[in-house]
C-alpha cells in the first residue's frame, strides 16, 4: 500500500548530504580567510601577501627599487605581484574547494558552488 514511499528515504539521506556539504562548505570558506599566498614579481623585489579568498594583506617593497625615473617599472612591479598573489589565491580556494568535494564523495571536477 505505501510501497512508493521507500523513495522518501533515499531524498532525507540526499537533503542531509547537502546539509553536511552546506556546512563543510561554510567552514571551507572561513578556512580561506586564514590561509595566506605570497606573490611576487621582479625577482622577489615586490611581495603581495593574500588570503586564500584572495584579500590582499600585505604588500612588501624593497628600497632598492625606489628611483623616481622608474616609476612606471616599479607600478608594474607591484601590479604582478598582486596579480600573481591572487593568481595563488585562486589556486589554494580552488584545493581546498577540490578537498571539500572528494571528502563528500563527488566528482573530482565539480565546480562548487554552483
């Protein structure tokens, strides 16, 4: 008689997965905040500092680049360790993001979220 009611614990097995996954995800997000990456550019001479969510944190500069003829070399330098800092941040998200789905048991490709 409620033979076609054994779907409906299949559904709350699938909405408690996506509970879990809701959680797990919110925790992976957090964890990005606390993750730091380092970009650089001109051998080291600039350093961006980011978190893993890709909020720049820091930036280091040495004195040595500092020659008001080239300003323009020193701008780009800065602009490419930035972009390289949250090139890396991008990467950690996209790791950390690829834990998170194998943990769960999805497909290792899985763009999240969707």
């Amino acid at each position: 008689m409620l033979k076609g009611l054994g779907g409906l614990g299949d559904m709350a097995g699938m909405m408690k997965k996506a509970q879990e996954m809701q959680t797990k995800m919110a925790e992976m997000q957090e964890g990005l905040e606390n993750i730091s990456v380092t970009g650089e550019s001109g051998a080291g001479l600039v350093k961006a500092t980011a978190t893993a969510k890709g909020k720049l944190t820091g930036l280091e500069i040495d004195p040595s680049i500092f020659n008001p003829e080239e300003k323009e070399v020193v701008e780009d330098l800065i602009l490419a360790a930035i972009i390289d800092a949250q090139s890396k941040a991008a990467e950690k998200a996209q790791e950390e993001m690829a834990k998170l789905t194998e943990g769960m048991g999805l497909p290792a490709g899985m763009k999240l979220p969707f």
